[in-house]
C-alpha cells in the first residue's frame, strides 16, 4: 500500500512525514495506519493554527507547519518522537495531559507559562492549551489532538501595559493634585488618588457611579460638564469654582476648586471615560478675594479727607496723590501733571536735610520711621504734618501725611499754659517755704514778668514809712532800680491810683493813648527818661482783712501785648503773693511770741520729766515690793517650819530621846522641798534656772503623763489627748515641760468646780510675718501645746496679770502665784511664747508655742529613783565650793562612795589644782565662784589641757552667762542646790562610769 498523494502536498510538515520511514516507529509504515489516524493527520495538516496530535500510549508527536514554527529548532526531530522524550523539560506536564485525554477527558490552559528550550537555552514563553481525545475505529481515545496558540508576545506585552498602568496609578496616588478616573457614560469610578480621598473622604467611591458616589453636588453643574465632555470629546477647563458639599462629621462647606475634565480614548480613539484632575485652591482663592476686598477698601479709604496720600517715583517726584492732600497743600492734579512737584519743592529749607535722611532710610529700609515736619503750600505758607512712607515692589514710594498744623498750635498752646501753671506751682511752693519778705515778693514779681512776657515788672508796697509815704517801689524785674527811683516817688493818678484802692485790673493796650494817663503836671505824659512803656497791666494785692498791702505792675514797649488770660494770671498770682506776705506778717508775730515761749515750755516739759520719773520709781518699788513681801511671807513660812524641827531635834537629842526623831526630820526635809520648788519658780519666772534641754517627742511625753495628770485632777473632769500626727520634735527640758502640763491642769481643774472637760492638743504650727508678730515671736515653724478647759474663764484685767509674780486668784493658802510665772519663764527661756485665750464663762485656753528641733530623737535611758551607789573604785574628785558647809557635804558623799576627793574653795586655787599633773576623773564645782573665775569658766580652763574631763555644776542661783545660756556641753551635767545625798551621789556615780544621759 503505498503513501496517498495528498500527504505529499499537505506542507512542508507533510513532505516530511511522506517520506520518513516508520516502519521503526511504534506507528508502523503509513500504509498500515488507522483509517482514524490518518483523518485526524489531515485534519491537522491542514489547519492553519498549530496543532500537535499525540498518537497512542507513547505520545508519537505528528503535527503540521505552524507548530514546528513554534518547536523552533527542535524541528524536524521532534517529529515522530515520544511526547516525553521530544518535551522532556515538561515532561510531568505531558504525562498529566496524556493520561487526562487518553481516559477521555479534556483540557484547556489559558496563558499557561512553560519553560521550554526551544532554541537551545531554557525561554519562558505564555499558550493557550486545548487539549481532547482522538478516536479510533471502535470509538476509544487513540491520541490526543493539542491546539497551541502561543501568547508569549501579548502577555508580556500585557504585563508591560499593566506595570505602566501601576506606575502611572502610582504617579497619579502620589499627585499633589486631586484625581479621578471614570468610565463610561454613567463615569463609573475606577481610581481615585490621595489627594481625592483626603479632600473628598472618596475611599469608598471605586465602582460606584459618580452620582451615587457624590450626591452632594447634584445641582451645581458639575455632572452636566461630564456628560458633555464624555459625549463631546471636548475638554472643560474651571478655574476656582465653588463645590458646597458635607464633610464626614456632617459639617456643609464650601470648597474652590480649579480643575481638567478630560475624555479618555482607547486604541481606536473610542471615548472610554472621564479624567478629572485638580486642585483645592479655596485658600488661594480666598486669599485673592480679601485681597481684592483689601484693594477696594484701601483705595475707598484713600479717599478720606483727612489724610493726605501721594505716590512719588524713583526720583522723588510726584506721581499722584489724593484729594485731601491736595486740599492740605493748595496744589491741583495740574501741577502733579506737570511733573515739577517733588518732595524738595514741598520741604523748607530746614527741613531738608531731615526729609533727605527720610528718603536715604526708604532706600535702605523699605520704609520711614513715622515724624513730623513742615511742608510749603502753594501760596508759600507752612503746615506741619506727620509723614511715614513704604517702598513698593515697583520702587515707587507710597506716603501718608497727616496734617498736624492745629494739633501743633494746640500743643503749643498746652505748652505754654503747662509752663504757666507749674510756674504758678513753683511760685505758689516756693512762696509757701519764704518767710522773709522781700526774697519772697522779688520771687513773685520775677515770676509774673516771665508768665505774661513782659518787658518790665514791680512791687509797690503800700506802706507808710518814716517820712509819711505810702508808695514806695519794693521789687523790681527787668530793669535797674535807678530807672524807678530817679523819677521819684509815684501818686495816685488816674492809671496808678485806682490799684492801691482796690478798684480793679487796670489793663491799657498803649498807655500813651490812655485818657487816663498824663493829666497832671508838671509832666503832662510819660517824664523824659522814664521806662519806655507802652503795654501796661496793674493788679492790686489784698490782704485777707481786705487791706491793700501793695499793687504788682507789669509793662512793655510794644502795644497789645496783654490781654485777658494775663489779667487772670496775675489776679492769681497777686492772690499767691497776698497769702505769703500774710503769712510772712505772721510768722514774724509768731517768733517774737516764740521767744517767751519756748522758756516756758521748756520749763514745764522739765517739771513733767521729773513728775514722770518720781512716778516710774514709785512703780518699780511697788513692784519691788510686791515681789519681795510674797518671797518674804512664802520664806518665812518654810523657815519656820525647818527651824522650828531642827530646835525639837536638838531638844530632844539633849534630853537623851530618840524616839520619833523621823516625824520632824521628815518636816523639815518637806519645808526645805517646798523652799527648793519656790526657788526654781523664781529662777522660771526670771529665765535664770539652767535647763537640761533635749531633742524631745512631745506627743510621747504628754500621752506618757495622761494618767498621772488624770489622777491630779480627779474622776469628776473629763480628760482629753490630741496628739497631731507627723507632729515635729523640740528642743526643751522634758521634766520642765512636764511640771508645766501639770501646773495648768490643776489650774483649770480648780477653774471647774462643778467638774467639766481638759483638752490637751498639739500641733505643728507655720507662723508668718503677722502670725508671728501677734505673738512676738520671730516668722518660722513652731509646735504648739494647747491646755483647754471648759471652766469660768477670766476677764480681760485678771489675764493681763496672771504671768505676774505671786499673783493668783486662788484664796489665801491655796496657791503661791508662782506657777504660771514659772511657766513663763520655761518657754520663753526655751525660745518659745505663751499665749491666753479666755471669756468668762466660756473656759480658757493656755497655749505654749516652742521652735521646730530639725535634728534627729536621740535614745534616752530611763532612770529610776536615784539612790546612793557605794561603787568608787578610788577616783579623784576635785570639789570646788566657797561654802565650807556644802563642800564638806559633797566631800562627805565621795567618801562614803569610795572616791578620793580634793577641795578648793575657789576658781583660781581651784584651777591650779587641775593644771597640775594630779589625777582628776571628775571636777564638781558651783557655779558661782569668788576669785574672778565663775565655775564654767574654771571648766572650759581646765577642759584646753583635760579635753576629756567630766564636769558636774552645782548651782543654787543659776548663771546663765556661766553655762552657756543656760546649755550645756558635752560630758556637763548640772544638780540644782538644795540636792539629796542620794541625788548627789548617783549623779556622781553615773558621770564617772560614763553612764550619765548625754548632754545637747
């Protein structure tokens, strides 16, 4: 069978199959091919578009002359090959394809991308895949027929378009101005940018029409012009138009927008769309129309007339200017025409230079400092104006002018009248101080000639003198007082007469003309020589009792030059003058007065003085008194008690009894107590008593002596605690403070006999400058402590006494008056203040006020009751005393404790002793001392060669000055006299064992 002739003629791919021999192949000869083989052969031969047929389970490839153009050089040996085999780098690709079709199936790829090596290196190329089954004779899928229609060149050139597309999307989204793409006659909205969504808030318009997307311009043209752009082609240019639409917050407002509608086109030059592009000019826009409004209202306002406004060139020439600087000036729009008007024509000489500074300032500056000068009118007279001037960006000069002129005048005016007055005032202060007559009216006459610019000026006083005259010149200005004098004395004529009675001004515009002057002889007229005078002004000077003291005349040579506003000056003047010679009159009555009197007052202030002091010793003696008569009765009573004990003793001890010896040494010792209580009363009250101040938690001390005060004062009163929280330390003496407390709990517990309420409160306190004063204290921080009763109170007289030595309200036996002196005496020897609050009937509050300690709360020991503590382990105590009886006592004690002890009996022996080279573990020494060297003098001598030495002060009568102020140093302690032995001898112990509480 041989091969049919149309093979031979189906292309050049035919050619190639007809004469291939395939009788090796798994196809066999082509005589032997199936009838269905060869049909689907021709079909694809035949066909225009590249087709490929895989025959039977291997995929022999036949296929026309397209697609061996699209094998490229794998052809012709692809031909006749196994699909695997002759497409190995999609191979897995095939295999799928094959399988799929050959059970049946179809399929279709668009734009599928393979890399495939058609020409030798590997090349990535885009198809369109259509692949179905190929039946044979019994209708079952033989081959496979592959349509292949390569899209390598359309998608890339698609994706070329799409990456311009994006740059352009991107170049438009990142567009200053707003865009929107739409397509469509309904413009349909494909894009919009940045600009778009920021203005507009258009995120969500993108596929929707623009009428649905933005329905708030329906109305106001601007879907018209879409229409018609889209169904024209042509563009539409607006420029600033108005667009009213909502804001997302729901707030209406109208924006200026100047945008481009332009039509879209496809390849065919087919409308597609709409581009819109734009800009939000509203600011701009807004900003043109102030400043046209600016425009119109600077040229309405150039119309003013009162303000004149000239433009000039570079050159200085006017080039225009308004009606009202033409009205100021007097020159027309023809002399501005004319071009001669310039700024040099308009200035004065003297000005120029000012005016040429001005415009060397515009060169320099853009503009003028705003001052005022003169300029020319037409007629050639003067106008003053203030001037300021701005260099416009062409170079011209644009310039207000303000006429000033009667602005001037008036401050002229003022001037001279300000002037005026404070020559009045200078004259009126100055005449106020003057006693001395004549100074005084030569001030007065000087004074007149200057405010109403006269020429010439006199006094004339009217005064008779020795020769029986009355007038007679006092003061003189402007000229010498020959010129008055030569001409002899004046009479009362017709001008000059009248001023001395009192019957008004006399005021004559040129007195030569005056019918009132020149009538008498022999002069008939002004006499040869006299003042040249013309212009003349007379005012009379009155006296309060209405006496005429004189008359103040004025002239000048010209005529008119006084007028009514002088007449009024020197009225006031005169009045002025009047008052000062009055008051010179007097004060020369009042020093005569004086010299009689002063003696006098001298002589009583002396018996006053003397009246004073008789009365201040009468006071103090009384006081005195007082003060020494309670100390006196107060004594009395303790040394009749201790006297009259220790005469019972000794009586009984002669009589050989010992029996109930202890009644009356226990009398005695309770009188010496209460005499050793009145003593540190005393010291309190004076701030004499030697303190043991420490670092102290006040709130501690008065919550630790609640209970033994509640006990002081019984069941029947209430008692109270307030403690401030965070309430600050002070400085004080504890057991002091702790007497006070209690001395004003009784006090207000015997205020409340019928039982009632004690408050004690403390609390932090900040006192500035009035808080402070009002209780003589220095501005700072204080603590306070408050003692408040509920009892009868007290009235003014009584608190204004109640701090006075052995004053007291209680009855006769039932209180010293002693305790709030000692009180007293406590806190303000302590820095502080005690203050009282009472109304009768309402209750009293005591209020104690001490400084802020800032320093830290130290650890105190607790001691016990103090008894005599035999532990001396042979130290030396040196004892210094002038009393014998109290050194033997002390002398006694170190002994019995078993210490060595050593005397002297004052400060210099006493220091002797210690700048030796014997040991001395402890120095006890008075306070007091004879010998020029007190006790803490004797110590601080002793403490330069023995740093560490103990000093223990015994002190009846404290000096303060000896102690340091009443503070103590380190390693000092102080026992007040009297003292028990225990006392004295557990102090001692616990200063030499090093036990003692530490001194601050």
């Amino acid at each position: 069978m041989n091969t049919p002739e149309w093979l031979k003629k189906a292309g050049h791919t035919g050619q190639i199959i007809a004469k291939r021999d395939w009788s090796q192949t798994s196809l066999g000869p082509i005589p032997t091919w199936p009838q269905s083989l060869m049909t689907a052969l021709g079909m694809v031969l035949m066909s225009p578009v590249p087709i490929v047929m895989l025959w039977g389970q291997d995929g022999i490839m036949l296929y026309n002359d397209a697609y061996s153009v699209f094998a490229g050089g794998r052809h012709p040996e692809l031909l006749g090959s196994k699909v695997r085999e002759g497409w190995p780098e999609v191979a897995d690709f095939n295999d799928n394809v094959m399988r799929v079709v050959l059970n049946g199936g179809t399929l279709a790829y668009q734009d599928q991308e393979l890399t495939l090596y058609r020409h030798g290196p590997a090349e990535q190329v885009w198809m369109n895949l259509d692949y179905s089954p190929v039946l044979d004779e019994r209708g079952r899928p033989a081959g496979v027929m592959a349509i292949v229609i390569e899209t390598t060149n359309r998608v890339l050139a698609d994706r070329r378009a799409s990456t311009e597309r994006e740059r352009l999307l991107q170049t438009f989204e990142q567009a200053p101005g707003f865009i929107v793409s739409m397509r469509g006659p309904e413009h349909r909205v494909e894009f919009v940018n940045a600009a778009h969504r920021r203005l507009f808030s258009s995120d969500q318009w993108v596929g929707k029409t623009i009428r649905e997307a933005f329905p708030d311009i329906d109305g106001q043209g601007f879907f018209e012009l879409l229409d018609t752009v889209y169904a024209t082609g042509e563009r539409v240019v607006a420029t600033a138009q108005p667009a009213s639409f909502r804001q997302p917050d729901g707030y209406e407002e109208v924006r200026f927008l100047s945008f481009v509608y332009e039509a879209t086109r496809d390849a065919d030059g087919k409308i597609t769309g709409v581009l819109c592009e734009g800009s939000d000019v509203t600011e701009g826009h807004r900003a043109q129309e102030e400043l046209r409004r600016s425009e119109q209202r600077f040229r309405a306002a150039l119309e003013i007339e009162t303000v004149g406004a000239i433009y000039l060139d570079v050159r200085g020439l006017v080039t225009d200017a308004n009606d009202a600087f033409l009205h100021m000036s007097g020159f027309n729009r023809e002399d501005i025409g004319a071009g001669k008007l310039s700024w040099q024509q308009l200035t004065p000489p003297e000005w120029q230079e000012a005016s040429a500074r001005a415009w060397a300032e515009i060169s320099t500056r853009g503009q003028t400092t705003p001052y005022q000068k003169q300029y020319f009118r037409k007629d050639g007279t003067r106008w003053w104006a203030l001037f300021a001037a701005k260099k416009l960006p062409d170079g011209s000069v644009f310039e207000f002018v303000l006429d000033t002129t009667e602005q001037k005048n008036v401050e002229a005016a003022l001037l001279a009248e300000t002037q005026t007055l404070e020559l009045l005032n200078q004259t009126g202060a100055a005449v106020s101080s003057q006693l001395e007559l004549e100074p005084l009216v030569q001030m007065i006459t000087d004074a007149g000639v200057r405010m109403i610019g006269a020429k010439f000026g006199a006094y004339f006083h009217n005064v008779m003198d020795e020769t029986g005259e009355r007038l007679h010149l006092f003061t003189l200005s402007g000229a010498e007082r020959d010129a008055f004098t030569r001409m002899g004395r004046p009479r009362a004529t017709g001008v000059f007469g009248p001023t001395f009675r009192n019957e008004g001004v006399i005021r004559s515009d040129d007195i030569l003309q005056d019918p009132r002057y020149g009538q008498f002889e022999p002069h008939r007229g002004m006499p040869e020589g006299h003042l040249p005078v013309r212009s003349y002004l007379a005012v009379s000077v009155v006296s309060r009792t209405g006496e005429v003291l004189g008359g103040l005349i004025f002239g000048h040579p010209d005529p008119a030059r006084f007028n009514k506003r002088h007449e009024k000056l020197i009225v006031g003047l005169a009045a002025q003058a009047a008052i000062a010679i009055d008051n010179a009159r007097l004060f020369k009555q009042v020093q005569e007065a004086n010299e009689t009197l002063e003696q006098r007052v001298s002589e009583r202030t002396d018996e006053l003085g003397q009246a004073h002091e008789a009365l201040r010793q009468a006071q103090k003696m009384e006081a005195v008194g007082q003060l020494t008569g309670g100390i006196a009765h107060d004594f009395n009573n303790l040394l009749a008690g201790i006297s009259g004990a220790l005469e019972a003793i000794e009586r009984r001890i002669a009589k050989g009894k010992t029996q109930d010896l202890e009644r009356f040494i226990g009398g005695a010792q309770q009188s010496a107590r209460r005499a050793a209580a009145l003593t540190q009363r005393l010291l309190a009250f004076s701030r004499r008593q030697t303190l043991d101040p420490k670092p102290t938690d006040v709130n501690r001390l008065v919550f630790g002596i609640e209970d033994l005060i509640q006990r002081t004062i019984g069941p029947s009163i209430h008692l109270e605690v307030v403690g401030a929280g965070g309430l600050w330390l002070a400085k004080l003496d504890p057991s002091q403070l702790e007497n006070a407390l209690l001395n004003l709990a009784i006090n207000a517990r015997d205020a409340m006999p019928d039982g009632g309420r004690i408050t004690i409160e403390t609390a932090n306190k900040w006192l500035d400058n009035h808080g402070a004063r009002e209780r003589d204290l220095p501005p700072g921080q204080y603590l306070s402590i408050c003692v408040t009763d509920t009892g009868t109170g007290m009235p003014k007289e009584i608190i204004e006494r109640i701090f006075d030595p052995f004053f007291t309200t209680k009855p006769i036996g039932q209180g010293t008056g002693l305790g709030l002196s000692m009180i007293y005496g406590f806190v303000r020897q302590s820095g502080g203040q005690v203050r009282v609050y009472s109304e009768v009937g309402e209750g009293t509050t005591m209020c104690m006020y001490f400084p802020r300690f800032t320093g830290e709360l130290t650890n105190e020991d607790v001691h016990g009751e103090l008894v005599p503590v035999d532990v001396g382990d042979g130290e030396t105590v040196l004892v210094i005393d002038d009393e014998a009886t109290v050194r033997m006592l002390v002398v006694e004690v170190l002994e019995e404790a078993g210490y060595k002890a050593l005397e002297a009996e004052d400060g210099p022996s006493g220091l002797k002793i210690l700048q030796s080279d014997a040991r001395i573990d402890l120095l006890i020494t008075d306070v007091g001392l004879p010998g020029g060297l007190n006790g803490r003098q004797v110590a601080d001598a002793a403490r330069r060669g023995r740093p560490e030495l103990k000093v223990l002060f015994i002190t009846g009568y404290a000096e303060n000055a000896a102690v340091g102020n009443g503070y103590l140093d380190a390693g000092m302690a102080v026992v007040t006299k009297p003292f028990t032995l225990a006392e004295l001898g557990s102090r001692i112990s616990e200063m030499i064992d090093g036990t003692a509480i530490p001194r601050h």
